[in-house]
C-alpha cells in the first residue's frame, strides 16, 4: 500500500483523506476466523458480537459481504452478520463459490447509508486482495511488478481505496454525522520465492508481514491528517472498536486509551494457525525476491 510506504501509487484515497492512520496495527491472527471472531466478539462468546452490542444500543444494524454465507471458512463469521437487522451477501455459499466484485455491493451500501433510521450501524465485508489476487481484477493490472499475481494484488488494494473513496462521498453527501473505519483481517506470505515470473501471496502465520495490516479512521468532521504510531493488536479491538463508536458494555476493559499515541500494553500478541497466542515481535521478516 502506498500509504504505508509501498512505492506505486495505489492508495491515492488514504493518501489524501483527512483522518487518522494507525502504523502500527497488527490483526489478531492471520486468517479470517481466527482474526474477526478475536476482534468482533467476545471470543469464546462469539454472541456478544459488535451486532450485538450495536443492537443493544439500539442502532439499525445491516452486514453487507462478499464473502460466503455458508462454508467452513464462513460460517462463524456470517453467522454474526446474519443476527444484523438487514443481512445481504453476494454469495449464497462459500466465499470461492463464484466471483464477485467487491464494487457490486455499492447499491446496497447506498441503500443503507439513505436509510430513513437516525441511527445506523453497517458493517461491510469485503473479499479485498484474498488470494487469488487476479481472480479480484478479473485479471487486470494496471502496472506490471514482479510477477502477474503480485501485480493484480497491488491492484486489488488500488481497487479497494477506490471503493473505500466512494463509500466516503456517500457518507459526505448524505449531510448526515458519520464515522468510518476501515481494516483488515489478516496480512499475507509470500510463496514461490524462488521462481519470480510466479511469485504469489497466501495465507501464513510465520512472518510479521502475515500480520501487518491497515486501520483507518475518518468522520464527518475530521479536518487533518493524524497518525497513531503506538502498537496496537486487533485481540484489542473491541476497546478501540468502543473508543470509536462511542457504543460501551462494562465487560470491555478500557485499561488505555487506543486512539491515542498512548503507551498501551499487551499489543504485540498474536494467534497463530495453531490457536496459541504468540509474541508478534518475537517473528522475522517476510521479504520479497
């Protein structure tokens, strides 16, 4: 991602738009149901969700996702969407059962951003760069880098900032007050390194890079550019997630103050493929041939 440094230009929406840009924001594992039950619920209590906790601030909820509403690698995760007041997925079974683009979710985001409720809560789920990156495209790069997976992937990211710039002038122009935040859920590691014409990335839990992820914060009335260097883990999330949304519950700790440069500890934790928690820090570098 340019934003983070990445040297093509592909985040031209976070690069610019005024809000907060945390440098620092490692996922709380590195694949999707690990990593979202861990920040969206109250693992192993996975019904005291953010659904849950919006609904009983008595928010209008909707989950709008492209990714599966049944499947081994759904189910948890769109089982919490579904408890949403207005549930909507493109795919009616597993996450790979057919393609769809992240953009044909814009109707349905429109919808609900319209809606007549004074207060909303939507979550968006999104395919992203989830490997295969060119399936993303539908093969199309718009610069070629390394190897044609590796270069629809930066075009995946370019693809999603477009959408998240989008999403942000439908929040704009519906003159209301409004919030978003955008993440992801897990990094990606690089494979076949030594083959470069067929470099790729996939699911791995062994580099730090299989963690780092974008988190970004903007508002109707955000007028500057801030950034949070401080580490923060997505195990976390759900005290950010109430900094955030201004939605409490007295079983989320509120030990620090996470939208903040503050020192705040037990951030470098992570859950590996194998369930354990382990220390973030402690794992080497991934990089590229």
């Amino acid at each position: 991602m340019h934003v983070y440094d990445f040297p093509i230009n592909n985040t031209p929406f976070m690069d610019s738009a005024n809000g907060i840009l945390f440098n620092h924001y490692i996922s709380a594992a590195s694949s999707t149901i690990p990593s979202l039950t861990s920040s969206l619920t109250q693992a192993p209590k996975l019904a005291n969700s953010v659904i849950a906790l919006a609904k009983k601030w008595r928010f209008t909820t909707y989950w709008l996702s492209n990714q599966g509403a049944v499947g081994i690698y759904a189910t948890p995760i769109a089982s919490m969407g579904k408890k949403a007041d207005h549930s909507f997925f493109l795919k009616r079974a597993s996450y790979n059962s057919k393609e769809t683009y992240d953009d044909e979710l814009l109707p349905q985001i429109a919808t609900a951003i319209k809606a007549p409720q004074a207060k909303k809560f939507i979550i968006v789920h999104l395919i992203g760069s989830h490997p295969r990156a060119c399936a993303r495209t539908n093969d199309h790069y718009e610069t070629f880098y390394k190897s044609e997976e590796i270069s629809c992937y930066i075009q995946s990211i370019k693809n999603t900032d477009q959408l998240l710039a989008t999403i942000h002038q439908y929040l704009t122009d519906s003159q209301s007050k409004w919030t978003m935040i955008y993440f992801s859920d897990h990094g990606l590691g690089f494979v076949n390194k030594n083959n470069r014409s067929d470099l790729k990335l996939t699911h791995n839990y062994q580099y730090r890079q299989d963690y780092e992820v974008p988190l970004f914060i903007s508002s109707y009335n955000s007028n500057e550019r801030q950034y949070i260097t401080a580490a923060r883990s997505g195990i976390n999330f759900l005290t950010l997630f109430s900094e955030w949304s201004g939605i409490d519950d007295p079983s989320i700790g509120h030990s620090c103050h996470m939208i903040s440069n503050d020192i705040c500890h037990q951030q470098n934790s992570v859950i590996d493929f194998n369930n354990k928690r382990i220390d973030y820090t402690k794992l080497p570098s991934d990089m590229a041939p």
